[in-house]
C-alpha cells in the first residue's frame, strides 16, 4: 500500500490554532495538549489515503471533497477534517472545522 503525502493549507493550520487556543482557554492547557493529540492522530491517518474507514467524500459541498471526523481509536472530537486528495498520492487539507459548522458555508470563504 502507497502511502501519502499530507499537506495543510495555511487555513487548516489556523484553524488548528484556534481550536487549541479556545481549548486551553475554556478547558485547560493539558486539554489543548490532549485534543492537539487527537488531531494529529486523525491528520496522521491520511497517510492512508482518501480511502480509509471513517472517510466520506462530500460532492454535495464541494467537487472532490472528502470529511473525516477527527474522533477516531477511542478518541473523542467535535472536528471535521475538510480534503481533497490530488495528483501524485497526495492529500490537501483544506480546513479543520467543528461538525456543529455549515462545512458549505465555512469552505465557500
């Protein structure tokens, strides 16, 4: 099995950034540690490809477009991690987004 390569968007890395500043602020430092954990597992599961268990393509929100809800090995998590998967064996991660989010509206910006 190929395994692939997985580039962030400067957006997903953003996002990614807040998620864990409203983490620790809400919740605590060791929380943001914990869910910072949670989300490199599920951004390290890409290296799969698009076709690995808990991934949905969306063509309904954009052409191409797959989710993959970051709770995943037992883990818990309110995010969706937004791709694309390219040319080349390679996954572009668009945006990291709570699944409470319109995923249309938050991928339209």
């Amino acid at each position: 099995m190929a395994v692939w390569t997985v580039r962030l968007a400067r957006q997903a890395e953003q996002d990614i950034e807040a998620i864990l500043a409203w983490t620790a602020d809400q919740f605590s430092p060791q929380q943001a540690e914990v869910y910072a954990e949670t989300l490199t597992q599920a951004i390290e599961a890409l290296f799969e490809g698009p076709g690995l268990l808990g991934a949905r393509r969306r063509d309904d929100i954009l052409p191409g477009v797959f989710v993959l809800h970051i709770a995943r090995g037992g883990r818990r998590g309110r995010h969706f991690i937004v791709f694309r998967p390219t040319d080349g064996h390679c996954i572009d991660v668009l945006r990291v987004l709570h699944d409470g989010m319109d995923l249309m509206r938050h991928l339209a910006e």
